[in-house]
C-alpha cells in the first residue's frame, strides 16, 4: 500500500470512527434533556430513569469521542503537515473557537453526570443542555473548517510562489460552503442519534411490548430523530444546488454524469464505468437533475467530460455513497412519515410488532448514512485537499510506512468499537435491575400507565 | 507584536495548566503501577472522575494555538516526531477510554475491572513517558528536517538517551504531582498514608532522575549545564526547586495537605520555567547548529489577531465555568457517579 492512500484511509478511518460518536455527543443531551424535564414536571419516575440510564451510555460515547477527537486535532498533522503548515493560520478559527465549546461541553457534562443531588435542580437540568448546545456549537465550527476545503475563501493564491498572502480567518470561516454543510450536519447528527436509539428500544420492545420504559425512550427518540429526518432531504437538496456551482465535478461524480448535457436526467441505482463513461442498469429521471441542480429543467448540467482528467474525483465510489446516503434518508423519511402519522390518528399501531420491525430494523441507517455523506464530500472534492489550490498528494506526510500506523488505528478502534457495542448491552442488561420503573407496564389498549410510582425523591 | 504575546501566553498557559491538572491524572495512574489498594483506587476514580475530560482539553487547545498560530512549528514537530507523538495517542486513547469503561461499566465483575485497571495503568505510563520524550526531543537538537534516510529523519530525534530520560522525569513529576494532590481527597489516615508514601517515592525519584537527565544531556552532547550557568533566572528557577526540597519533604510528611499542593505545583511550574527561559525564543533545535524560533514561525498578523481574540473571550467564558466545577467538587468527590 502506497503511503499516500494509506494516510488517506487513516484520515478516513478516524473520521469515520469519530463521527458516530461526535454525532451521539450532539443529540444525546437534548434526547435527556427532554426526559428529565418531563421528570421535573410530572414527577413520573420512568423519565427520571430514562435520562439516568441515558446518561451512564452517553458517558462512554462521550470518553471515545473526546480520545478520538484529540488523534483527530494530532493527525491533522501527523498526515498531512504541508496542508496543515498554509492551511492552519486560514482554517484555523473555527478550531480555536471550538475549544472554548468543548471546554465547556466537558465542564458541563462533568456536572451533569456527578451533580443528581448535589446541585439545584434547575442547574443541573441547565447543564444536560449546555453540554447538548456546545456540542452542537463544535459540531457546527469543526463542519465550517472542512467547508473551508470545499470552498477556500479567505486569502489570496499565487500558484507561481505557492504563496498565501492577505488572510483573513473571519472569512475563511463563514465561506459559502459553511451554513449548508453545517445544517445539513446537525439534522444528519439528530436524525442518526434518534433512529439509533429509537432502534434499539424498539427492539427491546418486541420482547416487552407492554414496557413502558422503552415506551417512552423509542417515543423522545422518534419525535428527535423523525422531526430531523423531514428535513434532511430539504436540506440535502439546498447541499446539492450549492455543490453543482461550487463543486460542479463532484455532483458530476455524485450523479455519476459522465457527458455535459441540458435536460439532464436524475440517475437512480446504476454502475457507473469510469473508462468508457458509460452506466449501466440505472434509471434516469429525464430533467430531474437539471431542476435539482439548478432548479431549472432545461438547464444545462456539467459533466465530467468538461472537467480536466487529472481533476475528477472517483467516481464509483462518490456514486454509491451518495445513493446509499438518499436512499437511507428517503427511508427515514418515510418511518417518520409513518410514526407520525399513528402517533396522531392510529395508536395502536406503535405496539404493533411489524411496526418495532420496521423501527428497529432502521437503527443503523442513520449512521449509514453520515458515513455516506461523508464519503461523498470527501471523496468528491479529490485529487484536492483545498479545491482548486492543493493536491491532497502534496499535502501528504513525507515519512514512509503510513501504512503501519494505518493498520494500528484499525485495530485500535475496532477493538474500541466491540468494547463500548459489549458495553452498551451489559448497560441493558443490567437496566431492570438497577431501576423500578422498568417494570411498570402499560395497557396497550388504553395508552396510558396503569402504575404511575409517586414520587417523593428529591431531584 | 501584543497579539503575538497573548497567543504565546495562552500556548504556554495551557501547556502548564495541562502539566498541572492533566499531568495529575495521568500521575494518578502511574503512582498505582508498583502497588495500590483497593481504597486508593477508589479515591483516585473519585478525584478525576468529574474532571478528567476538562483537564484533558488543555492538550487540545495547545495543539489548535499551535497549528493555528505556530504552523511551522507544528509541521516539524509532527513531522520529524511522527513516531513518538503517534505513540502518545495510543497511550490517551487506551488510558482515557479504559478509565471511562471502568467507571461506567454496567457490571463490575473483577475481571473486567481489573483489565480496565491495567490498561489504565500502562496507558499513563505510556503517555506521561511519550510527553516527555517528544518535549525532550524538541530541546536537544536532533532534529533534520532534510534527512536523507529513514533513521536520522524519524528515529535519531528521540531515539536518545537524553529525550528518554527527559520521558521519565515527566514520569516521575506527574506521578508525585498526583500522590501530593491526593493526600487530602480523603480523611482515612490509612489512605493518606499510602499517597504520603507514594508522594515520598516519587519525589525522591524525580531528584534521581533530574540528575540523570543532566548526565544524559552530557553524554548527547547538549551542553545544559552550561546554558543553565548563563541563564541566571533559569538558574534561579532550579535553585528555588532545589532550595525548597526539604521544605517540601517536611510539609509531605506532616501531611499538610494545602501547603504540600502549593509547593508541588510550584516545583512544576519552576522547573517547566527554567525549561523555557532556557530555550526561549527558540522552539525547536535543529541538528545543524540552527532553531526554529517562536516569533519567525508565527503565523501572519490578522491571524494571530483573531486567535488571540478567540482565547482572550474563551477565557471569560471557560474560566468561571471551570471554577464552579472545582468548587462543587473540591476536596471530596461525589459518593456515587451518578
Ligand atoms: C442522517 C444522515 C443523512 C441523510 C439522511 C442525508 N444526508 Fe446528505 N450528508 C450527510 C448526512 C445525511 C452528512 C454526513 O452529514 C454530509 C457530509 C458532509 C455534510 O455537510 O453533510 C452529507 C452531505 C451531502 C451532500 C454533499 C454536500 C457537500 O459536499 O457540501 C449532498 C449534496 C447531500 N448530502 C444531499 C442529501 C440529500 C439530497 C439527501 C436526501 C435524502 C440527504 N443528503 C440525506
Ligand atoms: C464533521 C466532523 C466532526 C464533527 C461533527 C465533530 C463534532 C464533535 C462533537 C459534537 C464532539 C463532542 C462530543 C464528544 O465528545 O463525543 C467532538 C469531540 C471532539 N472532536 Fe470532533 N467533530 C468532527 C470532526 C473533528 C475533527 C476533524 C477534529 C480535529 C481536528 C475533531 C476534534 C475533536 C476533539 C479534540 C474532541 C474532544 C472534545 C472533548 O474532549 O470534549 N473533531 N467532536
Ligand atoms: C467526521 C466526519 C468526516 C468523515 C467521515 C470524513 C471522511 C473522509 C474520507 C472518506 C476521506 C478520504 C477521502 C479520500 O482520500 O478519498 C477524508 C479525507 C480528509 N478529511 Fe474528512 N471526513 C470528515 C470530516 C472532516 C473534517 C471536519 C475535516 C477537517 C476539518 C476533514 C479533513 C480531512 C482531510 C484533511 C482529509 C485528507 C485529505 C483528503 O483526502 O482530501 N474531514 N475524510
């Protein structure tokens, strides 16, 4: 393995790694914050243990996200110091500002796990969600740094000196791609984290169906996660009319669109043939793409016959990813579609094994999806690191034998990754017997709890 | 050129607060490497549960001011000591991760505590040992960055006597850091006693391997005894450290646990200072006779203005926050987490 794909599958395999748990570490607290609110208010002891036993697995996700972040700050350098050496004073503002909300995320959350009885209540409810603002606060600056390598703003190029002169950070940080990617990130975070748990109650829930624990925790968890999902393909669709002017080789490579054309079609499935340009067994939408590109379906779309050979992104893999990424999101969409729509009007059918299936069976698509999504954003913006001004191979470490330290990250976090899964079911394992309220059942013809425990504990 | 200071001052800021703090609770679990007790690991966990991740942000902030602010620094440094600081990771990511499991393992059977316990242990040791080997590094002047082969470029810059020993004064300092901090986390005369001992051990070995690290700079051929001579305050600095051992020693025995704090953040501070005023302005030495120094690697003016800004407003907030978290948990840590 050459030492320039090996530092890029470690870069990738760090992100990949890291990014579920960043993503747990942004909604998570406000799936808890929204549990112990009602606890503060109905004085029902189930919401109260709901966000107790959220909060002791978040616990351990948020330990791996902030070891994983920390290798992430290192590698930056550690792969690629000649990107790092001009980009750093650039990009580097969201990073610095990001300090401050991790410093206060961790702050806050050693509050709110350590502080049940020895702070006022209010401030330790306040401190759930301060750890779920920052959180979301560094989700938003860490994206506006790598919108920064789709879109670099902020300096003046001179290809001849390979030069940067005239930096600005403020600019560099609110560049054009920044507020779309961002947006599209933290519903991606919330829609990924809500199925993610909401998947793993309803599970519990096809052998419990009458729990009114696991009840209620698939219930936050759906409301998070399917409010997130109805506005993920309006977010994505505002990312790709941006993509198709700022980065018109990656949509290319996204919609695997090979020749430049008006009335461009929209490519559904299909195996792309980077040699010929050539698709094979997709479905072409005439128009469609040209209309979701530039919201004009006559318009012409650029390919990547136009796009220089030595720029264009792979495009099989972009592809896929971005299939496997709407795909999933199309499908949330609709779970969300369905839960709330028999939240409202049938009831009886969020007891319904063939609907905890269906919950259960999307736990991981979220996560597919934020990993698709990133493939499509990173892999298409190659053979650049900045687009349009550095190559990612020049960026790349000159130290030989990347390929060592690549298979020591996979082993490490694969190892990491069985230990907190083998965590998270010792975590359930032991729930019954560690809360009361797991044993309360609800009459599933009525909706409503049969055992409501009074509640004389203080917060 | 004041923009310029204020980022140096929160780089050196936060690297003396990470040795501080972060150095404590990597000390914490270097001090249960030769023996410990099932007490001690419990007011330990106490101690650094609620601040462990805090502690460890000081680390990141040092590595953002330095890509930020210092990006040439940050090149050579990642560059030329790829290895070491690689090594580093995974001592945090095998210590921070098996602390965290731990303590918030649903089941607490005795096997998997005590693999956590171990992985805990080696990881600080790892990582405290990895610390110091890269700072070491960074002083003593092996640095190519145009080497032509693998060795000189990438091993011969810390592979070394001295940078080793530089690793294990780290070693030893957190670890006596630690004992010290945490003499008076809990009133069980027999738990204080076991830290008083630890805090005892650890210090006189730093004294030994102080010692060491100047024989090893001898025989590397960095002349730190001449710098120190011309470096009056640097001088003073180490003389204060020196000087004030007995003191030191006496207040440990007593068990006065304030005063003990004091002197031994002290120390730390004093040696850490008569380290940098030693190198200051330089970052870096490098193998041929030449530096890299702090202001030529600075990064362009409008840089540096809004990093320093960025701190400066953090700081109002970060600093409150992080005062009431030490409040509420000073002195004795929660009964139960959670
Ligand atoms: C739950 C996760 C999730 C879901 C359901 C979707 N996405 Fe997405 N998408 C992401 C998670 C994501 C992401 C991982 O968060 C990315 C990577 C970079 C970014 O900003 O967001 C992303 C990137 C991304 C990009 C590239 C942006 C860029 O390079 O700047 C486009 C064009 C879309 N998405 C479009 C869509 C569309 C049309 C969807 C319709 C269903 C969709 N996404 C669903
Ligand atoms: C889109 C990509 C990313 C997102 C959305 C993201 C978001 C987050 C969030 C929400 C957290 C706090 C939650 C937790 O601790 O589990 C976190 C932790 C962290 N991230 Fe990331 N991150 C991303 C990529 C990166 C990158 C590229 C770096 C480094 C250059 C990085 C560095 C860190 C660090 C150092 C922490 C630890 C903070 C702590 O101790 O609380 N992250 N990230
Ligand atoms: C956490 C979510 C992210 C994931 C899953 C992700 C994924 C990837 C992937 C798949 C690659 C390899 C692309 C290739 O070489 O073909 C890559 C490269 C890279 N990413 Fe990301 N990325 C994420 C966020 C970020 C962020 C927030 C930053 C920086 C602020 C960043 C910086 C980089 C760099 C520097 C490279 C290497 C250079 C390159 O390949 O262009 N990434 N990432």
């Amino acid at each position: 393995m050459g030492d320039l794909l090996a530092a890029r599958l470690q870069m990738a395999f760090s992100l990949g790694f890291h990014i579920i748990f960043a993503c747990v570490g942004m909604a998570m607290p406000f799936l808890m914050a929204i549990a112990h609110w009602r606890y503060i208010k109905t004085g029902d002891a189930v919401y109260k243990d709901l966000s107790k036993a959220w909060s002791k697995g978040v616990a351990i996700f948020f330990a791996t996200g902030a070891v994983s972040g920390t290798v992430l700050s290192f590698e930056l350098g550690l792969l690629w110091p000649e990107f790092m050496e001009h980009a750093g004073p650039i990009f580097g503002m969201p990073f610095s500002l990001e300090g401050t909300a991790f410093f206060i995320e961790a702050i806050a959350l050693g509050l709110f796990l350590y502080g049940w009885g020895k702070i006022p209540k209010w401030i330790h409810w306040s401190s759930g969600l301060v750890v779920g603002i920052s959180g979301v606060a560094s989700g938003i600056l860490v994206v506006a740094a790598n919108a920064w390598m789709n879109s670099p703003t902020g300096f003046d190029y001179d290809p001849l000196t390979n030069t940067y002169s005239n930096i600005d950070p403020i600019a560099a940080m609110f560049n054009p791609a920044w507020f779309t990617q961002a947006l599209h990130m933290i519903l991606a975070a919330f829609t990924a984290t809500g199925f993610a748990v909401a998947g793993v109650h309803a599970f519990l829930l096809i052998r419990k169906p009458a729990n009114r624990f696991h009840q209620q925790a698939m219930r936050i968890a759906l409301l998070v996660g399917g409010i997130a999902a109805f506005l993920q393909p309006i977010s994505g669709d505002i990312s790709a009319k941006d993509v198709a002017v700022r980065q018109p080789a990656k949509l290319a490579a996204m919609e695997a669109h090979f020749h430049t054309e008006e009335y461009a079609g929209l490519l559904i499935g299909g195996i792309p043939n980077e040699e010929t340009g050539e698709v094979h067994y997709g479905i072409k939408i005439p128009g469609l793409l040209s209309f979701l590109a530039h919201g004009d379906f006559k318009q012409e779309v650029v390919g990547l016959d136009q796009i220089p050979e030595d720029e264009r992104p792979p495009v099989a893999v972009t592809h896929f990813a971005f299939q496997i990424m709407v795909g999933a999101g199309t499908f949330l969409m609709m779970v969300a579609f369905l839960y709330f729509f028999a939240q409202r009007f049938r009831p009886r059918w969020l007891g319904h094994k063939n609907f905890l299936w269906l919950v259960a069976l999307s736990t991981p698509l979220g996560m597919l999806a934020v990993e698709a999504g990133w493939t499509v954003t990173e892999v298409g913006r190659q053979p650049w690191i900045i687009n349009g001004i550095m190559r990612t191979k020049e960026a790349v470490t000159p130290m030989p034998g990347i390929q060592y330290s690549f298979y020591t990250v996979v082993v490490v976090y694969t190892l990491l990754a069985v230990l907190v899964s083998w965590l998270m079911k010792r975590q359930v394992q032991t729930l019954a017997q560690n809360y009361d309220s797991m044993d309360e059942e609800i009459d599933l013809s009525q909706n409503k709890a049969n055992t409501k425990t009074e509640v004389i504990e203080e917060l | 050129m004041f923009m310029y200071i204020v980022v140096l001052s929160f780089l050196l800021l936060s690297l003396l607060l990470y040795a501080l703090l972060g150095g404590a609770d990597f000390g914490a679990g270097v001090i249960q490497l030769l023996s410990t007790t099932p007490k001690a690991e419990k007011v330990i966990g106490r101690a650094i549960g609620p601040i462990w991740e805090a502690n460890h942000m000081w680390l990141v902030i040092a590595v953002v001011i330095s890509f930020m602010g210092f990006p040439a620094i940050f090149k050579v440094v990642s560059t030329a000591l790829h290895i070491p600081v690689f090594i580093l990771l995974l001592g945090i990511i095998f210590r921070g991760t098996a602390y965290a499991f731990k303590h918030y393992d649903a089941i607490k059977d005795e096997k998997s505590q005590l693999m956590y316990h171990r992985v805990f242990v080696w990881g600080s040791l790892v990582s405290t040992l990895f610390i110091g080997i890269t700072f070491g590094a960074m002083s003593l002047g092996k640095i190519d960055p145009n080497a032509a082969d693998f060795y000189t470029g990438y091993i011969a810059p810390w592979f070394n006597f001295f940078s080793i020993s530089v690793g294990f004064l780290t070693t030893a300092l957190f670890a006596f850091l630690a004992a010290v901090y945490l003499i008076g986390e809990n009133e069980d005369p027999e738990v204080k006693d076991f830290f008083i001992a630890k805090a005892w051990k650890w210090l006189l070995a730093s004294v030994a391997i102080g010692i060491v690290v100047f024989v090893a700079a001898y025989v590397d051929g960095l002349p730190l005894f001449n710098e120190l001579i011309s470096s009056p305050l640097s001088m003073l600095a180490i003389g204060f450290a020196a000087g004030s051992l007995p003191l030191m020693f006496s207040t440990i025995r007593k068990g006065k646990v304030v005063l003990a704090r004091l002197m031994a953040g002290a120390q730390t501070v004093l040696i850490l200072g008569a380290w940098l005023l030693l190198h200051y302005p330089h970052a870096i030495m490098l193998s041929n006779g030449g530096s890299l120094d702090l202001y030529d690697s600075r990064a362009p003016d409008a840089t540096l203005a809004v990093l320093g800004w960025a701190l400066l407003l953090g700081s109002l907030f970060i600093l409150p926050a992080l005062g009431y978290l030490y409040v509420v948990f000073k002195g004795h840590g929660p009964e139960e987490s959670i």
